[in-house]
C-alpha cells in the first residue's frame, strides 16, 4: 500500500498588526488584526488606559494581548481623554540599582515585578514624573510577589568600547549588552556591527550596572585591533547616522541625521532649522536606514543625562 502526499499550496505568514504607544512612541507591539473593537485607523485606548496608535500590518508574530476600551481618530484625541501616566521608578533584582521605565509598560503597576525581554528582573517601587533612564519590554509580570518570585539568572553584562572617539568628551565610549543580545563575539574581541563601526568586548563582566544602553547592536563579523591595520574600522567613524532622540520634558522622540559619535544614553543641547531655541534631548539609538523627522541646526552642548542637561 502507498502513499501519496500532494502540496496543495503553501501557507501564507498570518496577518498581525503593529501597534506603538502614544506615549512612549519607542513602545511598539504586535497584536492580532482580528482583536475586537479596532478602529480600521487612528488609535485605542487600552482597558489600562494606555493609548495606542496603528501603525500598520505586519507579519511577526503576535507578542501582546489588548483589551480594546475605545477607538479613537489619533492618539491626540485619545491623549486628551486619557493622559500619559507618571513614569516607573524600579529596583533591579540583579543589583543595587535604579532606574526610571516608562509608566506605559503595559500589565505592571507600583509592587510588581517583571521579567524584562532582556532576562533582568525588576521591581516597581513608586512613580515619578522625572524622565526615563532606559527602555525595556515586559516579558513577564509577577504581581506583587517581589524578587524572588522572578527567580532568574542575572546575564552577564559586558561593555563594548567603540573603535571611534565620541563628540562629547573627545575618549573612547562604552556601551553596555550581554553576549546574547550581541549575537556572537566573545570576551576581548573586536568585532564590526551591522552598521560597520568597530568595537573591542570586554574581558570581564561588567559589575553593579543593569542597563543595556546597547542592547541594538549586532555582531557581523570579527575584526583587527582598533587602529592597527583596520582602514574600514576607522573610516567609518566619519559616517553619517540616523539618531532616534527623546525629549527630555516631553519624551516625544525624533528621528535626526548627524555625524556618528553622540553616545547613547548622554544628552544633548540641540537646536533645529524649525526652531533655533535649544532643547535637551538624550540620544537612544542609531541606525542608517530611518527617515529624519527633524533636520538639526546645532549641536550646543552635551551632558551625561537628562537632569543635568535640565540643569536639575
């Protein structure tokens, strides 16, 4: 006896829809495009009372769940109903540390702790209107149970020190990401990321930080000493990049074109070609395929952090 096993066709990738905070427009999720009570366009509110806008389709897979409470035409109008709430002021369960996350973290609250998309665990200690510090994800949340309910292994944290000088302090500058996040490398290696810059991991882990200012960093391939031999490495450090920035004040974020060295995490003095009276703004990533949404006029000023480039 045979058989006989015929490919009708082949399956399409399902359909989701990507969605971004109103708030903290550098939270964005995946839900599913049948979720009831969507808007065919504009913007939600949550039964969080988070407001989120859709950006589009997309076939990743889903990564959030949403309870819809009511549409809205942009995140304008549902910001005018439902303000952005005070940020997060946590503790890192790995270290004596804290930090400031977004207050749009969905399904977490002042006593919980949650497991990060990193694999770092923290719990919620109060609000603040303070700024933000760093950017995560919620991977998974414990209410109200405390550290010990996360029950998870700290990864180890390495810095990674760029092959260029920065345009703050004129040194060589750290970032800080695990070896997972990096995607390959190892410890004392120079390596070239997927935007062609060059960087030396550290030898050792990295003790009593908790940030991973450069978690957005890729290893391609590996590379000769810096300076040593290595042209690519050192041409590159003239580049152009698109920079995502956030306001200090407000946390809008913008999308600029500047030249590579204004390190993630300091803040800058910048003035645009739309306004010429200088705001602070911290830098939190880069890459070389995003559109401006501001064109700079200047570069002013740099700073190690929000407060004190608000002069608080």
């Amino acid at each position: 006896m045979s058989t006989r096993i015929e490919i009708k066709a082949e399956c399409d990738p399902p359909i989701n829809l990507l969605i971004q905070n109103c708030c903290d427009p550098l939270i964005q999720e995946i839900i599913s495009f049948d979720t009831p009570g969507l808007p065919p366009i504009g913007a939600f509110v949550d039964n969080e009372g988070n407001c989120w806008s859709l950006l589009g389709t997309s076939t990743d897979p889903v990564n959030s769940v949403k309870i819809v409470s009511d549409p809205y035409g942009s995140c304008e109008t549902c910001l005018n109903e439902n303000p952005c709430p005070d940020n997060l002021l946590v503790d890192s369960c790995c270290q004596a540390f804290s930090t400031i996350f977004s207050g749009s973290l969905p399904g977490v609250v002042v006593g919980d702790t949650f497991l990060d998309t990193f694999e770092f665990c923290w719990t919620i200690i109060g609000t603040t209107q303070s700024p933000i510090n760093g950017v995560v994800s919620v991977d998974t949340a414990y209410p109200a149970q405390g550290c010990l309910a996360c029950n998870h292994a700290c990864p180890n944290i390495y810095t990674i020190t760029s092959c260029c000088k920065d345009l703050c302090t004129t040194q060589f500058w750290d970032l800080y990401t695990t070896l997972e996040q990096l995607g390959g490398g190892t410890p004392g290696e120079t390596f070239v990321d997927q935007f062609g810059f060059c960087w030396t991991i550290g030898i050792i882990p990295e003790v009593n930080f908790t940030l991973l200012t450069g978690s957005f960093i890729q290893y391609v391939a590996t590379a000769g000493p810096c300076g040593i031999d290595d042209t690519p490495c050192t041409n590159a450090c003239n580049n152009i990049v698109f920079y995502t920035i956030q306001n200090c004040l407000t946390l809008e974020t913008e999308v600029v074109q500047w030249a590579f060295g204004l390190p993630v995490d300091y803040s800058f003095l910048i003035s645009f070609t739309t306004n010429f009276s200088p705001r602070c703004y911290k830098i939190i990533s880069w890459d070389n395929t995003s559109l401006p949404t501001k064109i700079i006029d200047a570069v002013e000023d740099c700073f190690e952090n929000c407060i004190s480039c608000l002069g608080g």
